[in-house]
C-alpha cells in the first residue's frame, strides 16, 4: 500500500465516524476516529523530526483533526465508565453515575457538533494525502530508517520508565501502541516483514494496558460523581489492576 493510500484511508475513516459520531454519539464510532488519529499521530511525529516541510503543507488540517480528538476524548472516557459501572457498581450507584455521566456525554456532544458546524473537513483528507505522496515518492526509504528508529527509540524509553522507581504505566500504554502501529506501518506501508508473534504481543500488551487505563480512569470519574466506593470493590478492582499490570509483563 503506497503511503498516501495508507494516510488517505486513514482520513476516510476519521471523517465516516465523525459524521456518526456527531449525529448520535455512537461508541464504536468515537473508538474508531480516535484509533485512526492515533495511527497518523505517531506517523506525525516521525514526519514532523525528519520532513518539517512536508509537515507544514498540511498543518491547519492536522490542527483541525487534532482538536476533534480532544472534544471526544471525554465522551469516549464516559462510554466506557458507563460500561464499567454495570460491572463494579450497585443498582443505586449505577442510576447515579449515570446520571452524572449523560449530563457530561450530553455536554461533549453539543460541543462536538458545535465545533463540526463551524468548520470544513472536505479538504482535510486531500491535504494529507498531498503531502504524503511528496514523501512517498522521494524519501520512502528514509522514512523506512526512521520509524525503525522510533521503535529502537521507544524500547529504550519503556525500559528506562519500568526500572524506575515510580513507574509511569500511562505512558508506557503510550509507547506500546506507538510501537504496534508504527510495526503494522512498516509491514502495509514499506512491505517490510515483521514476525507476526512480536505484533501479537504488542497488541496484546496494548490491550491489557488499556482496559488497566480504562480501570483508573473510571475510578476518577466515581470521584468526580462523588461516589465513594465500598471497600471490596476498591479493593477487586486494585486486584484486577495489579492483574492486568502483570499479564501485560509490567510487574
């Protein structure tokens, strides 16, 4: 797949959810947009190191998708708290969070569509796609090095933040997924071949990582409703935390 097909489809996906998304808040929809941003943002930050001018071809559009990964950031936290709640919460505490919780998912969304009325993203995917097909056609295999190095780089970085005394988990989720797109670029993109077992692992790892993510979030979210939780479910859920941390190879 040639890299501005890649970014391109990228894109296409980003604006399809976003139009369902904004019409009905659907949770697939908000999940998908924001993996999609996520697999260009990592590709950004290679680009953005080594081709600052092809990065500023694209700038406003880039801008334009990041803020729409903002506004859903919260409304996706709540979707997924309120999956949650069923699982960790009494009839009693589940009514009130998610009370709580469609007031915030409500105010999100007027937010969202507001910002999406007030702007056009028709352009944005020919934008990147222009962009990326100057690099494509001139340093393919320069980009090929440098996310090779990114991975290099990111290992390190994990390695560093697991041997230190206070370790930062939330941003080795980042890290991990960082890795496992940037692999699964290097295979559609550059053709090259990656062990299918090491991206098994790193998905896996992402996974565990993220629902341990998704745990301490909504812990913070209960806060914020001022739901205090009885002392077994606090101490289930440390339980599972301490299991996913483990089954991810972190502790």
């Amino acid at each position: 797949m040639k890299l501005e097909d890649y970014v391109g489809n990228q894109i296409s996906q980003f604006n399809k959810n976003l139009k369902i998304a904004v019409d009905k808040a659907d949770v697939d929809a908000i999940h998908d947009l924001r993996v999609s941003l996520k697999k260009l943002f990592v590709l950004h930050k290679v680009v953005k190191q080594h081709f600052p001018h092809s990065v500023k071809q694209y700038s406003s559009s880039y801008k334009l998708v990041r803020t729409f990964f903002k506004k859903t950031g919260g409304i996706r936290d709540y979707q997924i708290a309120d999956s949650l709640a069923t699982q960790w919460l009494n009839n009693t505490e589940q009514t009130i969070f998610y009370q709580y919780s469609e007031e915030k998912i409500i105010d999100a969304l007027n937010q969202l569509v507001q910002h999406y009325n007030s702007v056009d993203v028709n352009n944005v995917e020919q934008s990147f796609k222009d962009s990326y097909k100057q690099i494509s056609d001139k340093y393919l295999f320069e980009l090929r090095d440098y996310l090779l190095s990114y991975i290099e780089g990111n290992a390190q970085r994990i390695n560093k933040i697991l041997l230190s005394e206070d370790s930062n988990y939330h941003k080795v989720r980042s890290l991990i997924k960082e890795q496992y797109y940037v692999q699964v670029q290097l295979r559609q993109i550059i053709g090259l071949s990656i062990n299918p077992k090491i991206l098994e692992k790193k998905n896996r790892q992402g996974k565990l990582l993220g629902q341990w993510h998704d745990l301490q979030m909504f812990k913070k979210l209960l806060a914020k409703a001022d739901i205090d939780l009885r002392v077994e479910v606090s101490t289930n859920l440390q339980k599972k935390e301490a299991l996913l941390l483990s089954e991810a190879g972190m502790l």
